[in-house]
C-alpha cells in the first residue's frame, strides 16, 4: 500500500517520458511533410514571397478549390477573409487522421502571423506576442522581499496537513473500529490500559504517514534530479529560498497540535460508531471543516483583520488552515499565532482525551452508537449491591 | 447493576479464596457476564466493591490476569501466531518468549501447522482454542473463563478441563462462569447459583447439593431456573 504512490508516480512519469518522445517525433515528421497548399488572400496581410516558400497556389475561385479539396485533388485551402477581426480564416483540407489533421490549421496561422511579423517592429512583435520579460523587485522593512518565495518554507505544512489527512484520514478514523468489529474489546481493555492503545495507534499512523511521506517525496526528487529534461519540468531555483525560523516554528507547531486534533477526533468518531461503514459517514462532515475554509482564502490573503477571517482562525475545527495559510503568507501576527496555538493544543488535549473515553465506554457496544449523555456521565453503569452471607 | 430501566444484578455478594475454582452459574441472561465485566472495570458500579486483592481491579495492578470473555474474537486478518504472539507482548512477555509459549501452546492442541494460517480460515472451534491459549500465555494467576466450553466438541471440552486443574495446581485462583453442570461438578470447589440479579444459592458444591435435598447439580440447575423457561413460552 505505501509502495503504491511511488509505483504509480514512476507510471504516470514514464508515461509522460513516452509520451513527449511519441510527440517530439510526430512533429519532426509533420514538418517534414509536403501538402498541397491553394490560398485566397483577400486580407491583404500575407507575403507573397512566404506564400511561394511554403508552395501554395492561388485557385480560380473559392468554389473550385473547396470542390479539389472534396474530390481529393487538393489536400487543403486557406481562405483569408477581408477582415480577419470580424471573420473566420477558413481551412478546408483532406482528413489525414486525428492527429495530423491539426497540421492545415497551424500552417495557416504560421503563414499569416510570419507574414505580418515581417511588416512591424521586432519589439512591438515581441509585446504583441506577451513576450515581454518583467523583473520585479519589492521590499518590506528596508529588505528585499519576494512574497512567493517567503511562502514556501511555511507553506509547507500546509500541503502536508492536507495530504495526511487526505491520505490517512480513513485510516485514522477506523483504527479503532477494528477492535469492535474484531471483538477483541474486552481481551484488550483487561491487558493494556485505553489510553495506552490510543496512544500507541497516533503513533504508528504517524509513523506510517512519514514513511508514506518520505515514499512520496523521494521518487519526485529523484525525478526531477535525474530526469528533469525528459519529463520537461521546470527548473526550480531552490538555493535562495528564505528560511525565516520563527515562521517554520509556528507553522510546525500549528501543524503538530491540528494534526493531533484532527487525530483525536477521527479517533474518538471510530471509538464511537459501531462499524467502519458507521464510521466512514462522519467523515465527510470533518473534511467540511478542514477544507471548508478554502472557500474563503483570498480573504485570509487580503483581509486578515476582517470578523471571518479571525473567526476561523479561532474555532478549533476551522483553525488549521486559516492559521497556516495566514502564517504562510506573513499575515499572522505572533499574538494571533499564540492564541492560535494555545487554543488548538487545548483543543488537541480535549479530543484526544474524549477519544479516550469514548474507546472506553463505546467499545461494548458492537451495534448502536453511543450516547452524548453515556459519555460525559461520570457514573455510566449503575450496580446495586448489598453485602451478604454465604450459605 | 441497572441498564436503561432494567436491573439486571440487584442484591449480590460472594468472595472467591485464593487457588479455588469458583464456578459462577445462572440461566442466560442471568447477569454473570455483566458481574465479570463490573469485576473487570469494564462496567461501573455506582454503589458496592468488586475487589481483587482488596482492591478495584486495573490492568496497571499487577495481577496477571486471564481472561477468556464470552463474546469470542481475534483479529481475523491477522496469523495465528502473530495473534498470540501480540498478545503475549501486551502481557508482557518478550518477543522470544511469547513466540515460544505460543508455538508451545500450538503443539500441544495439534495446530502447529496452523501457526502461519490467518485466523479466518480457521474453523470456529480451533478459534476458541487459540483464544483459550491467549488467555493463559504468561500463566496468569487469575484465570477468568466466561463460558469457556461452548462450542466445544468433548474432546477439545475435556483439554480445557485438563489446562483448567494444571492452572489450579500451579496456585492459579479460576472463576468458571457456566451452566453446564458436569464441568462444575469435576471442577469447582465452591459456586454460586445467580437467579434474577440475587445469589439463589452460595457455598461449596456439596453445600449446595444439601440445600437442595441431595439433587444432582443437573435437577437442581433445571429446578431453580427450569420455571423461566416456562415463563418464556408463556410470554411468547
């Protein structure tokens, strides 16, 4: 199972290798190929000269060349109109497969477009054609500041807050199921204490997300460190990424207690429900919490101060992302970041606590959920007893 | 002991002397399963004590306990000896050891070839005997069996007889919970007879025998309990 991710990566980049390598020589043969070319120009745009290069004719009559075309004569016909801003250029050509059948089309655009480029200015051409270069320096504090790449060392955390639970969130949720299903609960209890079994399935989930983790990461290194070219990545500058530590310290800490949380709760859900399927259910509405904040992210961006925004930044089951995005994007204060910190590891404590507790009174029941009012009761059981004497 | 508005164990009170077995029997539904639960700290009481040693029993006491529960379960994905391999770590044997003792165990029941096999592609009985050899791995010297024979063929009825009065001479204290007489009369020194949440009758074997004129322990099981059946069809 955690060898699959790095098996289908593998897949999908040979894929990828493959498939560039089919492309690159489709497109040397296509342009190795001659086709028969008439043209109508009643644009005015295109060079004559060009027209000659690529060996186009110019037909009788707009009719008389779509009917060559038809009968197999011609292979395609360009018709320019007069004006090209208000009107289609017309491609008739003589089908040659999916893939080949794209080639008229470009032909007809190169024609034009080195025709007109001939006509203006390299550098008017180069700002008609978006291929104006920009260089962009901004400062914060009297320091340079690049706001993209200040983003990535923090930001981290949050990509890997949501691949754990998007990846282990089921597993969490049903690794406490499998000791009621199994019926194993009272062999358990009366060997290792709950909180001790709870305890010790947080950690073997985190310790299988790092391998899991590290199983995912190490192929797409070793991807773009080797093969880089062949897969046609791009190249990423990762020398001068900042490294502010007080940021990492926070986004860390952020991470470690919603993670914890989200762990508790998860827990505590599978404790509660009879069956995995049960389970399962639940899991949605905690995913609306976790990504639910999504939705409003510009405004974690642009409005930090606003009411919503330190809102969910506070409620525990909305918190991790509004914290970390904001952490990441250098809009959380430290007093927010304190808070913010102190209320999810409270929070953290709570769930996991209450995952405990739940384990301990949910796990005799095998086929009805267990009530609120059961769970918070000190006193769940009640026994009569009375001392008396044997016969 | 109430559940919801049902009362289930009202007026109860034993003791159970070290290195005796102490058989608990009652009809179904009676409330042992329930009282082994409550002496295990699985259910609460709210007023009364169920001690071991003097005190409220916890895993974190010191007393290795055996307990087979009446409601049967393994880890079914899982092999047989990696089981009770688990299971003597959770008991705190080491690695070596609980292997060992689980491979000594497998011999001794004939399933040593079974040892790689996954529990679900064991039959149910051969189950309830690696169950049974999970509950006395590290030689538990309280041994708790909840209905240990059920489902059990004679033969495999009478091995766990056997581990039974091993475990007894070996200074083991065993509450056997069970209604099926023949064992408690082989086996117990002392029992107790539940009926609708109160002790019906307390004592040694030969004390209950006398209580009820000298009737086997089978006459006496069917008098004291033979009328809720009655009641049942009534009902029904």
């Amino acid at each position: 199972m955690t060898l699959s991710f790095p098996i289908i990566i593998g897949m999908v980049f040979a894929i990828i290798y493959f498939s560039n390598q089919e492309t690159g020589r489709a497109v040397e043969n296509t342009k190795n190929q001659k086709f028969s070319i008439e043209v109508t120009d009643e644009s005015g745009l295109l060079n004559k000269d060009l027209i000659k290069q690529f060996g186009a004719l110019q037909p009788a009559d707009k009719q008389t060349a779509i009917d060559k075309v038809k009968n197999g004569g011609l292979d395609a016909y360009f018709y320019y109109p007069k004006d090209l801003g208000k009107k289609n250029i017309e491609v008739y050509a003589k089908d040659a497969g999916l893939f080949d059948n794209s080639r008229y089309q470009a032909v007809a655009k190169v024609l034009l477009q080195q025709s007109v480029t001939q006509t203006v200015d390299a550098q008017v051409t180069a700002i008609l054609q978006d291929k104006v270069q920009f260089s962009s320096t901004t400062y914060k504090d009297g320091k340079q500041f690049d706001g993209f790449k200040e983003l990535i060392a923090p930001g981290v955390f949050l990509v890997l807050f949501y691949i754990l639970i998007l990846v282990f969130g089921n597993q969490m949720l049903t690794s406490t199921t499998e000791e009621k299903e199994n019926r194993v609960t009272e062999m358990i209890l009366t060997t290792i204490e709950a909180r001790t079994l709870i305890i010790g399935k947080i950690f073997s989930l985190i310790a299988l997300a790092f391998v899991q983790i590290i199983a995912i990461i190490v192929p797409v290194i070793i991807a773009y460190v080797f093969f880089r070219n062949q897969l046609a990545l791009p190249n990423l500058d990762l020398s001068n990424i900042p490294l502010d530590p007080l940021r990492i310290a926070i986004g860390a800490a952020i991470f470690i207690f919603s993670f914890l949380l989200f762990t508790g709760l998860l827990v505590a859900i599978g404790a509660i429900a009879p069956t995995a399927k049960e389970a399962n259910g639940f899991f949605g509405v905690i995913t609306v919490f976790i990504f639910g904040p999504l939705w409003a992210v510009t405004l974690f961006v642009s409005m930090p101060d606003s009411v919503l925004v330190r809102f969910l930044s506070f409620f525990p089951l909305t918190a991790p992302i509004p914290l970390m995005l904001r952490n990441a994007v250098g809009n959380l204060t430290l007093t927010d970041s304190l808070i913010g910190i102190i209320i999810l590891l409270i929070s953290s404590i709570i769930s996991l606590s209450i995952a405990v507790r739940l384990f301990r009174y949910g796990i005799l029941e095998y086929s009805n959920r267990i009530p609120f009012s059961v769970i918070f009761n000190k006193k769940s059981k009640n026994i009569n007893f009375s001392k008396q004497k044997p016969i | 002991m109430d559940f919801g508005k049902k009362t289930v164990i009202k007026d109860l009170s034993f003791e159970v002397y070290k290195g005796e077995i102490f058989g608990f029997l009652g009809s179904n539904g009676s409330g042992k399963t329930t009282t082994i639960r409550a002496l295990l700290g699985l259910y609460q009481p709210t007023s009364g004590d169920l001690l071991i040693d003097g005190k409220p029993f916890s895993v974190s006491s010191g007393i290795k306990l055996g307990y087979l529960p009446e409601e049967r379960g393994l880890y079914k994905n899982e092999s047989v000896i990696d089981v009770m391999s688990y299971f003597g770590r959770l008991k705190g044997l080491d690695v070596s050891e609980a292997k060992k003792q689980a491979m000594d165990y497998l011999d001794r029941i004939n399933l040593s070839d079974k040892a790689k096999t996954r529990i679900d592609k064991l039959s149910s009985g051969q189950q309830q005997k690696i169950q049974l050899g999970i509950t006395i791995m590290n030689n538990p010297e309280l041994l708790i069996l909840d209905e240990p024979t059920k489902g059990f063929d004679p033969v495999n009825r009478r091995l766990l007889m056997d581990i039974v009065e091993e475990h007894q001479r070996r200074g083991a204290t065993i509450i056997f919970v069970t209604h099926q007489m023949e064992e408690v009369e082989r086996l117990c020194d002392r029992a107790i007879l539940l009926k609708d949440g109160v002790s019906y009758a307390y004592g040694t074997i030969a004390d209950i025998k006398k209580k009820f004129s000298g009737a086997s322990l089978d006459d006496i099981f069917i008098r004291v309990y033979g009328d809720e059946n009655e009641k049942t069809k009534e009902n029904s």
